[in-house]
C-alpha cells in the first residue's frame, strides 16, 4: 500500500495499480487445518481458479464453493455457488472480494503454485471418457503438399466419414 492514510489517495492507488501490484489484492487467508495439514507457513496465498473458499461476512456469510473465475482488473472473485436473479429472472454471478473469503482448499494442479508453497503437484483425475472422446475433427494428410486438407470425423475412437476440402489461398 502507499503510505497516505487518507481513504481518496487509497481508492486512487487501488484503481490505478498496475496489474503485476493488482496480483496481491487477490491474496486471501488460509484455513487454520489446512495450513496444518499442508505444512504451509503462509497465513495467505493468492485465490485461484479451482480453490474451495468459504464466505466470512456478508449476507451470505458461511458459504462456502468452488471458485470458477479470477478477475485482476476488479480484484473481485466469482464463486459458483454465489448466484443472484436479476430484473430478467436470469440468474447471474456474484462477485466477491478476496478480503472476504479464506481458502478452505487449494487448487495444485499448477506446478508451479505447488512449488511456490513448497508442495507436491496432485495429478488431477481422469475424467469420464465418454466427456474426452465426443465429435473430434481430426486432421491427416499433408496440406502443403497435396495443396489441400484431409478432415475426418472421429466419433469414439471410430472413423465415420472423411471429407476432402479445399485448401485456403493466401491473397
């Protein structure tokens, strides 16, 4: 922070920050059992995408979920289980200061995260492979030298049909 304690030259400063000084807005506490059990010395850590957290005040103070999105720019988080319907009846994202949350879990499927807080990377889950194998185009033969590309259809692993088109031309 700066060293002014008046609350106009803080807002300023906040909103003008360059976004590599804007990263540590977005630190936020750890929980007490977690830090235990990860052996992790920090009292917080920068929210990631991934991390379960848990509300401390507000409203809806004691919720806890999954955060899907990170925002720099507005130094605000989205969480999933923090919704709101709007004048539409569609329901939207609430966005929530990181100063507000601690961290219940953490994400480490980044190594370098991992490394960082001096842990070891979690592999993450195979997912289902009916989700990984849908309608895949895949791609075959050479274009540069057939002058035009080969697109297959693969569904499960199973060729169904092949088409040939045309090459793009460059003007």
């Amino acid at each position: 922070m700066i060293k002014s304690a008046k609350p106009r030259k803080q807002r300023k400063y906040r909103m003008t920050a360059p976004l590599h000084e804007r990263q540590h807005f977005l630190h936020s506490h750890l929980d007490k059992a977690l830090r235990q059990r990860l052996g992790i010395k920090a009292r917080s850590v920068r929210v990631s995408k991934g991390d379960t957290i848990k509300l401390m005040s507000g409203a809806k103070k004691g919720t806890s979920g999954k955060v899907t999105a990170v925002e720099l720019s507005t130094g605000r988080i989205v969480v999933d289980s923090l919704v709101r319907k709007n004048a539409r009846g569609k329901e939207r994202s609430v966005k929530v200061s990181a100063s507000n949350v601690y961290i219940t879990d953490l994400n480490l499927e980044d190594k370098f995260r991992a490394s960082k807080l001096g842990l070891q990377v979690q592999k993450k889950k195979p997912e289902e492979k009916a989700n990984s194998e849908k309608n895949v185009k895949a791609k075959a033969g050479n274009a540069a030298d057939q002058g035009e590309k080969k697109v297959a259809d693969v569904k499960q692993g199973q060729e169904v049909a092949q088409a040939i088109v045309p090459a793009q031309e460059t003007k």
